[in-house]
C-alpha cells in the first residue's frame, strides 16, 4: 500500500451532451518520501489529477486516497505550488508565507521561526519585508513554494512551477527543489511539460495519454543522489529521457 493510491480515477467535466472525459481509469501510486513527475500532453488531465488529490474537485468515479484515507474534501497535510505564484501584492514576503498558518490559527513565534528558516535555505532571508512586485520571477516563486512548505505538510503538489521562468533560474530552482525535498522528506507530485526536468527531478516519472488521461507508462529513474545539472550528460539521464520521450510518442517516424 503505498502513501498516496490513485485507483480508476474518473473526471467527467459538462452534461451528457457536451461531455468531456479529462480523466479515464487513472492509475499510480507513489510511497511517502517519493517524487513523481507527471508528463503528457497539454490539455490532458494533469492539473485536474492534481487538484482532485489536493481535494480542490471532486471525481466521477474511482478513489484517491493519502496516508491510507479516501481524500473526500481538501486535504488537510498538503502544500500545492502553481503556475503562478500568485502572492498577495499588499503583505511582504514573511507575511505571504506565514499566511496559511494564520488560515489554520497557528501563527505565532514558531511559526515565524519556521518561516524565517526557509526563507534563508531559499535565499530570501534579506527580502523578508519587501513586497512581491520589488522580487524577480523566479524570486516570486521561491516566496511560493516557502508558502507551500510553511506548515510542514507531507504532501507537496506542484503544478509546472517554474514553466514560465528562464532556462538559467529554472535550473536552479530543480536544484533548489530537491534541496528541500532532501531536507523536508516531503513527498512530492510534480507537474511538467519538460522532459529533461522531470527526469532530473524524479524518482519516478508517469507518462500520460491525451485525453481522456490514462497512465501508459511510468518508470523508476535510477540516478542516485545527490544530482548536479552534471548528470543530464550521463547514459542513464540521456536513456531516461529517451524512455520517456519514446513513451509520449516522440520518436515515432524516427530512424
């Protein structure tokens, strides 16, 4: 029995008219302490599996279930990092982390600690009293993922966060993503488009048709750590993304 059961999940979005299957029969399980990364198309399902496991919508069918218990409603214990950081433009950056523990009326001296510890182990210790709109993007972001982190949760769901970052900030938030995951131990559902970064990133990575989203492939990534971008140039990293490539039907037609 794994940390997190995903079994024959079903999401049927409009009426029997118009109806559109985002999800069909998705299957995958992940043990505490793992990453995963989720690949497929665009359109085909990925963020709407991550937000009926976070328990943000609902199923049409099928059981998702964390820790053992079937996820009816939002899961208490997780932390979800989006596209965006979207970051309350009035607080600071210490006021921004510290708000989901002001949600669950726990924000007092060691909340504060708490928060102030990531932000140093993400670089922001000095932007703590600055406000979102002085940080850069990718600065944005790492406020977002403190956020994610702030109330110690073992479930981290992260939507292609650092899609819309450059190639230089981008690799050094995977960098700093499995620092923490290092630190934390938390367990970890990763959504991306890239192949290369789901690689880098997982100890697993699942493959997903179009829609209606099924899981036809997955498979362990066996790359030991700690990495360092060094090890994209390696046989197995190069062979991992091949195995992945080949999975979402990328190297049809080639010779």
């Amino acid at each position: 029995m794994g940390f997190v059961e995903i079994t024959n999940v079903r999401k049927v979005f409009g009426g029997k008219e118009k109806e559109v299957v985002a999800l069909d029969e998705a299957s995958l399980t992940f043990d505490e302490g793992e990453f995963v990364a989720l690949i497929g198309p665009s359109g085909c399902g990925k963020t709407t599996l991550l937000t009926i496991v976070a328990g943000l919508a609902s199923k049409t069918s099928g059981s998702v279930k964390v820790g053992g218990k079937e996820v009816t409603g939002p899961y208490p214990d997780y932390g979800f990092v989006f596209q965006q950081p979207s970051l309350m433009p009035w607080r600071s950056v210490l006021q921004n982390v510290l708000f989901p523990m002001e949600i669950l009326g726990r924000n007092d001296a060691q909340a504060k600690a708490r928060a102030e510890q990531l932000l140093e182990m993400t670089g922001l210790h000095a932007f703590a009293n600055a406000r979102p709109h002085e940080l850069s993007g990718g600065m944005q972001q790492r406020v977002s993922l403190c956020r994610a982190l702030i109330h110690k949760p073992k479930l981290l769901l992260m939507d292609e966060p650092f899609g819309a970052l450059d190639e230089f900030t981008r690799l050094d938030m995977n960098d700093l993503l499995l620092k923490i995951k290092a630190e934390t131990g938390a367990s970890v559902l990763f959504v991306t488009h890239s192949i290369s970064e789901a690689v880098y990133l997982s100890d697993k990575v699942v493959v997903f048709t179009r829609r209606p989203a099924r899981v036809s492939a997955e498979f362990q990534i066996d790359i030991p750590a700690p990495r360092t971008q060094a090890c994209r140039f390696t046989p197995e990293f190069i062979e991992a993304e091949r195995r992945a490539s080949e999975a979402l039907g990328l190297l049809v037609g080639t010779h």
